[in-house]
C-alpha cells in the first residue's frame, strides 16, 4: 500500500512510502535535503517499521526538535497504525 505522510517543521514537505505488513519500501521525500534524503531511503528500504523508529526517532536538525529522519520514524509508525487498525 502506498502511503504519504505531510511532515512537520521540516524543509521535507512530504514523504511517500510502500508499507506491506511492517516493511517499508519505495521511500521518497518531497523537499528537504535531496542527496542526504536519498541516501537515507536507500539505507532503511526495506526495514520493519520497529528498526526505522529504533535507529530515527528523535533525530534533530539544528535547532529544530525534528528532522526529516525523525520525521519518517513518526511517518511509519502512523502508516503502520492506520494500516492495522482496519
């Protein structure tokens, strides 16, 4: 299932992913830092969502209290409750 999660306070506006079960696959950011967003979708495709949030969550980018990466640990959790609450 294709999923796109609207991020916050990030230069990243937006991040499109395949969840199948608990695996992420296809990630690709809208915005933000292109090399180093395309270099973190290729290093975690195809991790479960548990390792995405274990080695992201709680990343910060300068000041900001978030990150892209932070971001996407908080972008697969959510598509991974969306997804097995139906």
């Amino acid at each position: 299932m294709r999923y796109s999660y609207k991020t916050k306070m990030t230069c990243s506006q937006q991040i499109n992913f395949n969840i199948d079960g608990d695996v992420i696959t296809n990630i690709e950011f809208i915005g933000g830092c292109n090399g180093n967003l395309k270099a973190i979708s290729k290093l975690v495709d195809g991790w479960t969502v548990d390792k995405i949030e274990s080695y992201l969550l709680g990343n910060t980018c300068g000041m900001r209290p978030t990150s892209c990466a932070d971001q996407l640990a908080k972008a697969v959790r959510a598509a991974y409750n969306e997804t097995n609450a139906q």
